[in-house]
C-alpha cells in the first residue's frame, strides 16, 4: 500500500475546524490550524489545492456543512487527501469517522495528514485512526456526563442552573456564584404578590408596574404574560423545578420573596371561571368594530337586569378591550343603538356580490328572491338589494346573519362617544 501512496499524485484539502460551543474553548484557533499546517506543507512540499474551514461541533454526524462539502470533494476527486491538525478536527462521532474510512477502503481517499502523524489504507493506521477518534467521542461524552452530574449536585445544593426570574439575578464574588435579591426589582416583586392576593387582577399589576416604572433587567416595560409567568412561578417561594417539566423539584437556597401560604392563595386568585361553552354567548359585531381613541378591538359584553316578575332580561353592551392602552377612556355602546345607528347608515353599508364569502352570497340571492315574488314588477339593482338586505338581517336577522353580513362589508368603523363613525 505505501507504494500505492507513493505512486499517487496527492491533492490535499487542508480542513481546519473551530468549535462554536464551548466544549472546545481550548482547541487551537482556526487561523493558526491553518498558519501550522500551511508551513508544514511548504516544508514537506505537499501540493494543497484548497483550504476548507468552520465553525461548528463535531459531536453529531451529518451535521457539519464543510466538512460534509469535503466528503463530496473526495468522492468527485477533486482532492484525494486531507490536512488537518488533529484527527478530532475531522471527526468526533461513529458517523463521520465510519464515511472517511470508507472513502479509504475505496481508495478515494489516500492520505489523512496531521501535524504529528499519517494516516494511509493499511489496517494499523486505519485502526489507529479509529482509536483517535472514538477518545475524542469518549471525552465529549465523558465531558457531557460531568457536566450533568455538575448541575444536579448545584440543584442539590439549593442553587438552580441558568437565569433566575426578574426580582433576582446571579453574582459572582470570589469565584463563588449565588444568587440574590435584586435590590431594584426585588421589592415590587414582594408587593405584586400581596396585591393579587388581596385580589387584583392582571390588568391592575400591569397599570400599578408601568406606573412606577417598573422593568425587566433590559430596561423594558414588564408585559402582562411576563406578569402571569412571574405569579406562578414557585421559585419566588423557595423550591425549583429542573429540567421543566422533569417532576424533579428542589429546595432552594435563595431568599424568597414571598411564602408559600401566599404564593397559594395568588394561585387561588389566578384561577379562571370555568369557560361557557362556544356559541352560547352570541356579539355579533365584536370583530367588526375598532376603538377609535386607541385602536383596540371592540368586545361584547352581556348584564342581566332582574324583572318585577322574577325573569331577567339581557343587554348586550360593546367596549374596547383596552388591549393597546389599558387606560382608555371610551365609553361602552349598547347593542340597541349600535343596531340603531348602523341602520340609519344602512345606504353605506356595502358589498362586492362577486368576492363575498358562498353562504352570504345564497343568502342574499334568496332575499331577492323574495323580493321578486312580493314585488314582481319592481326591479333592485345591486346596491339598492345590498341595502335592504341589509335592513332586513339588522331588524330581524339571526346573530348569524348579522355576523356574516359585517365581516363582508365593505366599510371600516369605529366605536367613538357611544356613536358609529366611518374611518
């Protein structure tokens, strides 16, 4: 085989490879993998047709770009060697190393060249090519399961991996990591659970937070789902999970900021009613209409007024969600004059017959329909059709129809001092 080799016109491909994680903070740098070996093969007087590098983890096959440029390279014969600085550099998983002595056993590849040592297509140095590599896959695992066993025995000593929650943060002193009260945030955090559970809502803590100018360590306002996040997170308390969603939970041993009697009844507060079932609450215009102040979505909401006789009558009432600004200020419209004012607007309230969705379409084709029988001599045109359709599904239509209609019309309005306007 040696003469094989010496026969052989050798292209190599010089491969240099830089971990992007951390496991390699050691490992040579690219430019110098590049640098040493360049003057090695101008001192050995080896011809390098091209020089191939990156970034990235060797840890699983099939993963690296380059390298994997490198093996298609090989099977073309555009190079028929490699240099590289270390065997590890080429590979340190089964998968990689299993495609190059492949390449080998096909002769495609002739020659792997490191800084110290030669690897050709005979059995002792394929085998210790093959050694090389599987120690440099046994330390990556080796080094995967001291890290894991580091971070249980930190979770056992009461101190939780990665970034605690707004209120703390991590400190170093003295080579020594711990985790403390944050002296700006720490103290809200303290007041937010004692308001909800005193019962405030979400909404409440937000206003209260953006009042005093409350933020995250990034200086941003704190959002409500950050809120929610906060007030169900048990770590205030004492005790951690890790990994989520592991059911391994740990005692802590950071100060907290509330107790768990507290903690409990915030949960208590954060329970939701028990969700009516879909449909059996009926806003027709509630995705129709915009706030005009803030821009917010308009929502529908019912009250119940009891009667002399024992029955309860039912009003529906449209106001902005107040999801934009939570202080607006616009006043609710009830439905009766919501309906009352799109009627009187009746005229403007348009669709294009030709792009509508299908049941509204058979819709209106059955009222005019309807209307040829009552009136056969009078003929609508389009618009004076749309119109009273219109009318009609206003007056005496379902909530169905009345939704179907709105979302097809061709109009845009706003909710503004208990008035419809036109935007």
């Amino acid at each position: 085989m040696e003469n094989t080799v010496d026969k052989t016109e050798l292209k190599y491909c010089l491969y240099a490879r830089k971990s992007s994680e951390s496991d390699e903070r050691q490992a040579m740098s690219i430019d110098s993998q590049i640098k040493e070996m360049s003057d090695l093969a101008k001192k050995e007087g080896f011809k390098v047709a091209k020089i191939l590098q990156e970034s990235h983890s060797a840890k699983q096959s099939g993963q690296r770009p380059v390298f994997m440029q490198l093996l298609t390279e090989i099977i073309s014969g555009e190079v028929n060697s490699v240099l590289t600085w270390a065997p590890d550099r080429l590979s340190r998983n089964a998968g990689d190393l299993g495609s190059l002595v492949d390449l080998m056993d096909d002769k495609k590849l002739v020659k792997i060249r490191t800084y110290s040592q030669s690897f050709t297509n005979t059995p002792g140095e394929k085998f210790m090519l093959m050694i090389l590599c599987s120690q440099a896959k046994l330390e990556n695992d080796n080094r995967g399961e001291n890290v894991k066993r580091g971070i249980r025995a930190k979770c056992e000593m009461g101190w939780r991996p990665c970034m605690p929650p707004i209120g703390y943060y991590n400190r170093a002193m003295a080579g020594v990591k711990d985790i403390v009260v944050d002296p700006d945030r720490g103290p809200f955090v303290v007041e937010m659970f004692t308001k909800v559970a005193k019962g405030d809502s979400g909404r409440k803590i937000k206003a209260w937070l953006d009042n005093i100018g409350a933020t995250t360590r990034k200086g941003k306002k704190i959002s409500l789902s950050q809120i929610y996040l906060m007030l169900k997170n048990p770590f205030y308390y004492g005790v951690f999970e890790y990994p989520k969603k592991s059911g391994i939970w740990y005692d802590a041993s950071h100060e907290p900021l509330t107790t768990k009697k507290m903690f409990d009844e915030v949960q208590k507060q954060l329970i939701c009613p028990q969700k009516v079932k879909w449909g059996s609450k009926s806003f027709p215009f509630r995705r129709f209409l915009t706030c005009y102040t803030c821009g917010s979505s308009i929502v529908g909401e019912e009250k119940f007024k009891q009667r002399i006789d024992g029955g309860k009558n039912r009003h529906v009432y449209y106001h902005c969600s107040r999801m934009v600004d939570l202080t607006c200020k616009e006043p609710y419209l009830s439905e009766t004059r919501l309906v009352e004012q799109l009627l009187a607007m009746s005229g403007k309230l348009t669709v294009d017959r030709a792009s509508v969705e299908p049941g509204l379409a058979k819709n209106i084709q059955k009222f005019a329909s309807m209307l040829e029988t009552i009136e056969p001599d009078k003929k609508h045109t389009n618009a004076e059709l749309t119109k009273s359709y219109a009318k009609y599904v206003l007056e005496k239509g379902t909530d169905f129809e009345k939704t179907q209609l709105v979302r097809n019309l061709n109009v845009k309005l706003a909710v503004h001092d208990r008035r419809i306007v036109e935007l």
